[in-house]
C-alpha cells in the first residue's frame, strides 16, 4: 500500500472511531462499535438531530437526517461523512425576507 492510501486508510479509521465515540457519547453507551446498528441501541429522532449537530459543528461536514437512517452504523456514517459537501452554516436572519407576501400571509421566508 503506497503512503497516500495508508493515510487515506488512518484518516478512515480515525473517523470511525469519532463516530463511535459521538454515539458513545449522545446515547451513554459504551459498548458502541464501529459495526453497531443504529436500530439495535435506544436512539430516538432527537439523537439523529444531534448526531447531524455535532457533525455539522466538530467536522464542517452537511448530512440530512434521513441519510442518518440510511447510514445506520459508525463505520456506514463515516463513509457517509467522508463524502459529505461542507457546511455552509445557517442563514443569518439579516438576510430573510421579512415582507409580507403578496396573498397576505404572515410568514418570513428564506431568500436564496
């Protein structure tokens, strides 16, 4: 295996465990592995939220919630992560468009 690809493995490895230690952590269960399925522990759609949170915080990766649920172990959710765009952050709310719309309802939508 040239270098590259030993790196490329480590770095794989190293965000595995990541994941392993973020489930470990959000579900206080230390008996997560890398191969554990998602709808073998007491996870709830509030914990694929937070998963999604700390992603987005600790690694500046954006993943949907769903993908969680298609990605249900550590090791699928790494790869998953790995592959992922970068996250752009949340719209400030300067940039919304606070106007009334035209039909008269009372709502504020994103401007894109």
């Amino acid at each position: 295996m040239d270098e590259q690809k030993a790196n490329t493995a480590v770095a794989g490895e190293q965000l595995v465990q990541w994941v392993v230690d973020l489930w470990r952590s959000l579900l206080k269960m230390p008996e997560i592995e890398a191969d554990t399925h998602l709808f073998d522990v007491p996870a709830s759609s509030l914990t694929a939220v937070r998963m999604r949170s700390r992603i987005q915080a600790e690694l500046g990766k954006e993943i949907e919630l769903i993908d969680i649920l298609d990605h249900p172990t550590p090791r699928e959710m790494a790869g998953l992560i790995t592959r992922a765009p970068a996250w752009t952050g949340v719209q400030p709310w300067q940039e919304l468009d606070w106007s009334t719309p035209k039909d008269g309802r009372d709502t504020a939508e994103p401007t894109h």
